[in-house]
C-alpha cells in the first residue's frame, strides 16, 4: 500500500474531531496507471516489465509535492 506523508500547513483550521486524523491525500490506481503507461512509453514499449513500472509510477507519484498531484 502507498503511504503519503502529509505536512499540515499552520493556518488550517481543524475541527476536533478531525485532528487525530491527518488530512488524506488522494493517489488513485488511475494515476499511477497512467504514469506507469508514460513510463512503459518512454522506455520504448518494451513488454515483461509491467510490474516495475507500476512501481516505479507509485514511487514518483508518492515523491511528488502535493500541489502538483
């Protein structure tokens, strides 16, 4: 499972139930689908490595600063 770390920004009001909670942050399988595809495409379409790229995809996706997702 990928797990993201999420840095709280201070002005943000919680309310008291949230605030055991850390806020989630949405990666869907459509997104590393897709990075994984363009990741497969850039390597020249080349078969039998389906699995590295998925991987591969969840750890750049992960890596990403939360604005850009």
């Amino acid at each position: 499972m990928l797990v993201s770390k999420v840095q709280k920004h201070p002005k943000v009001k919680t309310s008291p139930a949230s605030k055991s909670a850390a806020p989630e942050i949405s990666v869907t399988r459509d997104m590393i689908r897709d990075r994984a595809f363009q990741i497969y495409e850039s390597r020249g379409s080349e078969p039998g490595l389906d699995t590295q790229d998925w991987l591969r995809a969840e750890i750049q996706i992960a890596e990403r600063p939360i604005a850009s997702r």
